[in-house]
C-alpha cells in the first residue's frame, strides 16, 4: 500500500506539472484560435535559459526565475504573436497549424545549436538539500510540493482572469468573431498579445517545474507537449476543470506504469508511449463539439495539364540520370535520397492538397514500407516491394476508419499520436507475434537493406537505385495528376470543402477517406522502401515523429496542392541542405533550422513557392528559343561532365548561370501583358464568378441594412 501511495505521489506532482501546461494549451486555442504545437518548445526553450543562468553562469535561483518568467517569456511570447502568428491570423486552420509545427522544429533546431545536445546537462530541483515532508506513509520532495501548489494557483488565476477580468472577456470574445468584438470597443490585437504572454509564461513554468526529473534534452522536453495535448483533448480544447482531470489521468498512468508494468519485451516503450495511446483513445471515444476559429477560406487546387505533366515526369527521370551519372560514390551517399524523400513528400498532396487530412504520421507510413522491404527481401525480391506498398496502404487504411471522426486539429493530434506511439513503442519492440507468426522489427537496433534484382539483374549501386527512385517519382506524380483530373479527384477537393455535404450529397465519407489515406500511405511506403534501399541500413530513430516534421513543413512550402512539391521537397531536403552542410560543415544546424524557418514563412505565400517557381519560369519553357539553347547547353556540359573535362560544381553553376540569362532574355524579348477589362460582376455571382473577398460580406451587411 506504501508503494501504491508513494507511485500516487509522483504521479499527482507530475499530472500538475501537465495540468499547468495543458492550461497554457486552452489559454492560447480558446482565446486566439490556434493550436500551438510549439508550446513544449517554448517550455523547452524556457528550461535551457533557466539552466544557462543557474549552472552555467551561477546565477541566483530567484533572479534566474524572475529573468525567464518575467522578462524572457513574455518578449518570446510578444515576438511569437507579433512576427509569427498575426500574419497568419486570417489564414485558415490548416496554415495556422502548419506555422506552430515550423516554430517547433525550428525551436528545436535553435537550443540544439545553442546547447550542444551531445552534452549531458541537469537541472536540480528546487530546495535540494531540505528535509522531504511526510504526509502519512508518503513522503514528498520540496519540488513536488511547489509543483502542486503552483498548479492549484494557476487553476485559480486563470479562472479569474478569463471570467472576472475585463481582458479575459475581451480574449475570449476576439477568436469567436474579431469584426464583432472590436464593435465593443475590444482590441483583438490586444487580446491576442495578452493571450500569447500569458500561455508562454505558463509554459516556462511547466518547462522548468519538470526539467529536474529527467536529462535536458531539446526533443524530449519539447515532446512532453504530448502528455499536456492528451490533458487539454480531455477538455475538448475549452474545458480547464476537464484539462486538470486529464492531467490527473495521463501523471497517475505514468506514474503506476513504472511500478506495475510486467518485464516484457513486447512491453518496452509502453510507458513512453502511454500519453500517446490515451490522446488517441481520448480522441475518439470523448464527443468533440465545433472546432472555434476554423476559416472556410480555402485556396484553390490547380488542374494539371497532361502535357505538363508527362513533360515534368520525363524531366523527373531525366534529373536522376543525369545526377547518377555525374555524382561521384560519397555524393551519391550524400545527395541519394532527393527522390526518395520526394516520394514521402508526394503522398501530402493527395491526402492534404486534395483531400484537406491533415496528417503527420507520413514517415511512420515510409518506417511501415521500409521494415517489409527490407524482412521480406534479404535478397532483393522485387515483388516484395508490391507488398511493401500494399502493407504500407492497409496501415493509413487503418488511420482512416478512426480518422472518420476527426478533423482539423483533432486529426492533426492523432496522426501525431499515431507516430508517437509507433516510434516510441512499437519501433523499439525487436519482435512481435501476430496470430502465430513471428515479425522482426528493428531487433539489434538496425536493419540491412538491399537493392532489387529484377529478371536476374541485381540493382544494388547508388547509380541505379537513384534513378530507379527517379522513375517511380516520375510515375507517383504522372499518377498523381491524373487522380486530380479524374472522378475520384474531384470527390477529394468537394470532401475538402465540405464533409456534411459531400455526405449529404450522397458521398461515403469512409470511402473516401479509407482509399486517400490508403492511397497517400502506400505513395510513402513506397518512398521508405527505396530510401532504406539506398541507406542500406535502416534504425527506428530515422523515422520517428520529430524527424518527420521537416519533411511536412518542406511540402507545405512547397505547395500541396502542386504535383511538383514532391521533386521541390526530395531536392531542398536531399540536396540543398545537404549541400550546404557539405560546402559548410559548420551549418549542420543551420540546415536543421531551414525547414522551420519557411514554415513560419507561410503566411507570406500560402499557395507555396512552387505555383510561383512554375509561373515564372514558364515563358522559358514555352519559349523554343530558349528551350533549345537550355537542352544543348546542358548536354554539353554534362558531355564534359562525364568526359572528366569539368567536376560537378561546374556543372552546376554552369547550369544555374545559363538558367539565369536565358530568363533574363526571354523577360526582355516578351512583351507585357495587358490587363483585361473585367465586366461587373452580378452580386449574386459573388464567389462563383469572381474570387469571393473580405469586404464582400461587410458590402452585403450593409445593402440588407439599408433595404
């Protein structure tokens, strides 16, 4: 009984530490809208500052917290508000949700560069060298007992604030109708400020009340959030009472998972994952009333034509020959994965671009494809690639059935579990028996990996697996844009738009999402077989949920409603930061800060840069002139290339040079365009014939009011 008590202890400091950050998490979605999945990187980040002013440069315990609670927190909490998430304010849900991801991979990647993560570092508790308190047969430490407390004041205080305070109000008002709160004379700039320092204050505070319990280390602490994401879904996002509740559930299953849990192989990692696997479970079994702040402005998914895009497929292909042939063996290991990733990058479009399911478990489906690869084909059977993809689309068909409840964040947070739980848990189980049969996962921490061999031929060297990858990356997108031009395409963007009415115009909604998760898991699956391929040897901590979300943020960049955003992510993650730590070996961090940095960019260019990329570079394709002079001047310098006359850097800035001036010339030789006159537009025909605008509803109010 002393045992239960004492495990019940650990977990109720634990569950205040949750329930603290979990409150922060409700502060910021219910009064500005938006989900912050930085928030653990804030707290994080929090943490290491506290760390830097007690340890590292000896700093008082109650200076060092007025600095971090006082000063440093609300400027990043002002700074956050003001260059981050106000631009994307008027965005829809998706783009905001996109942005708080950027901030957390790029927080990450920032302490990481600050603070070498390969140095162990502790934070000690508060009042360490006092006597502990016993309270009964339990005894609690000094930092638990503050930990509670300040649980129990944050409860009150933020009660108050929100219901008894003028601001609080004014916060609470602003996320439901911004237009209408500032008719009552609220700022909703104002209340979004307060709202921002106020949650990132409380995250410090969580970061700091749990950073003595455990190694500081940037991804663990930032990924603690999801132990705060299962507390706040207990209140649906809103409820602080139920948010505190959860918390008591998630710290007390920790807690008792530690001492009771069976020595168990197949267990390893349950402890972990077991936030994880109760946000998911949470998720579907709790009711989930109206997502607050969600935007029905939707950006429009271009139709490819089959010209251009038979034409960007032979060029796919031709880019992997050209690179096979002119990439030396330790670039081919460098630069291999260009098309690999770009696969992975793919299957964003059809269920993100078209469909609207926002998902962030597409690397556990290419981790899925990678492991069937490489136990099914020790010696490069090539149909055990068919049934990599196969194995891969069951597993998203999986997701989709409890994914048919879901949407918008909530979707966000299971696909994220779902992750969770798969690297956490289930990745670290060496082996597992399923009705009787034996699979091996990653059982001595990594796999060997070979290539196919197809009618005899073995395809097992950098060269030919790059433009093997080359040419299914040429075929995804081909048939990527044949499924927007088709039935089912269409079906996708009216699902995007609308799930009640695509329902209630006869659609199945777990059709339809069955077959896109399938559709985009089997693309990813697919994209992890071949990348395992040319790593030849694969380990669980390449495609865990942190290292995914790079991948996401670079596609989003892109532009997910474009079939190109596979080759633009394969080659800005394969090979424009892997150049830029190769030329610079320093900027490994750098590199690990890139993709964060133009997620937060988003705002600027929410149809991503490749529409932008294509529409200016088109007239040059379009232009014969200069098309000929590009497709000679590049034969001829990779003739030289491979002739050992020029190395690869000449090669290409050779070909960015040429690329330059032939755009330059046809920009000089092409004559503007006129802009054409536009009839007058009926109002009736507002957003069917023209764009539907931001003062049109405000133009509408006002003609009604005046009838």
């Amino acid at each position: 009984m002393e045992q239960f008590l004492a495990y019940g202890i650990v977990g109720l400091s634990t569950a205040a530490i949750y329930a603290v950050i979990g409150s922060g998490l409700v502060l910021t979605y219910t009064t500005t809208g938006v989900f912050n999945f930085a928030y653990g990187a804030a707290g994080m980040l929090a943490a290491f500052t506290y760390w830097q002013l007690t340890i590292g440069w000896r700093w008082p315990v109650p200076v060092a917290l007025a600095v971090v609670l006082l000063i440093a927190a609300p400027a990043f909490g002002l700074l956050a508000e003001r260059v981050v998430i106000r631009p994307v304010q008027g965005l829809g849900e998706a783009q905001r949700l996109v942005v708080t991801v950027a901030m957390l991979s790029g927080l990450i990647a920032v302490a990481e560069w600050i603070w070498n993560p390969n140095v162990a570092r502790t934070l000690p508790p508060f009042f360490p060298g006092s006597a502990s308190l016993h309270v009964g047969p339990a005894t609690l430490t000094w930092q638990q007992v503050i930990t509670m407390i300040v649980a129990v004041a944050v409860a009150a205080g933020l009660r108050l604030l929100l219901y008894n305070t003028r601001i609080g109000t004014q916060m609470r008002a602003t996320v439901d109708d911004r237009a209408l709160a500032g008719l009552t004379g609220a700022d909703p700039d104002r209340a979004n400020r307060y709202a921002w320092i106020f949650s990132t204050q409380l995250a410090a505070v969580g970061g700091i009340l749990i950073a003595p319990e455990l190694t500081l280390d940037a991804t663990q602490l930032s990924l603690l959030i999801v132990s705060a994401y299962t507390a706040a879904v207990f209140g649906r996002l809103r409820n602080l009472p139920m948010t505190f509740v959860g918390a008591v559930v998630v710290g007390l299953l920790q807690a008792y998972l530690t001492g009771y849990l069976p020595q168990s192989t197949a267990l390893n990692g349950l402890q972990n994952a077991a936030p994880a696997l109760l946000l998911f479970l949470a998720l579907l079994v709790f009711p989930h009333g109206r997502l607050r702040g969600k935007s029905i402005r939707l950006r429009p998914v271009p139709l490819p034509s089959l010209r251009g895009t038979a034409v960007f497929a032979l060029a796919t292909a031709g880019i992997g020959v050209v690179l096979a042939t002119v990439l030396s063996q330790s670039d081919l290991v460098a630069y291999g994965a260009i098309f690999s990733l770009g696969l992975i990058a793919l299957s964003f479009v059809p269920l993100s671009g078209y469909a609207g399911q926002i998902s962030l478990c597409q690397l556990s489906m290419a981790a899925i494809g990678a492991l069937v690869w490489a136990h099914l084909a020790p010696d490069g059977q090539w149909w055990a690639l068919i049934v990599a993809v196969i194995v891969a689309a069951a597993a998203g068909a999986v997701v989709a059935v409890p994914a048919l409840r879901l949407s918008g964040i909530y979707l966000a947070l299971g696909t994220a579990a779902f992750a969770v739980i798969l690297d956490q848990w289930v990745f670290s189980i060496p082996s597992i028996n399923v009705g009787g049969v034996h699979i091996s996962l990653f059982s001595q921490g990594s796999v060997n990996v070979t290539g196919p061999s197809v009618f005899g031929v073995h395809l097992g060297t950098g060269r030919d697996l790059m433009v093997l990858a080359a040419v299914f990356l040429a075929l995804a997108s081909f048939g990527v844009a044949l499924l927007r031009r088709g039935r089912f395409g269409r079906r996708l963007i009216a699902l995007r738009d609308s799930e009640a009415a695509y329902a209630m115009l006869g659609g199945n909604l777990l059709l339809a999402k069955v077959a896109v998760f399938a559709l985009a898991a089997g693309i990813a699956g697919l994209g992890g077989a071949l990348y395992a391929m040319q790593q030849q040897s694969i380990t669980a901590t390449q495609f865990t949920f942190e290292a995914g979300l790079p991948l996401f943020l670079v596609a989003v960049v892109g532009g997910l409603a474009s079939v190109s955003t596979g080759l633009f992510a394969g080659f800005a993650l394969g090979g424009s930061f892997a150049a830029l730590v190769e030329v610079l070996p320093r900027a490994n961090n750098l590199a690990a800060l890139l993709p964060g940095l133009a997620g937060i960019g988003i705002g600027s260019n929410p149809d991503g840069l490749v529409p932008r990329l294509r529409q200016d570079w088109a007239p040059v394709a379009r232009h014969r002139i200069a098309l000929g002079v590009a497709l000679g001047f590049g034969a001829l310098l990779w003739g030289l290339r491979l002739a050992g006359v020029v190395n690869g850097w000449v090669l290409f800035w050779g070909a960015v040079a040429a690329a330059i001036v032939l755009r330059i010339y046809v920009s000089t030789r092409t004559p503007p365009v006129a802009e054409p006159l536009q009839a007058e537009v009926p109002v009736e025909w507002w957003g069917l014939r023209r764009p539907w605008q931001d003062e049109d509803e405000e133009v509408l109010d006002r003609a009604v009011a005046r009838g």
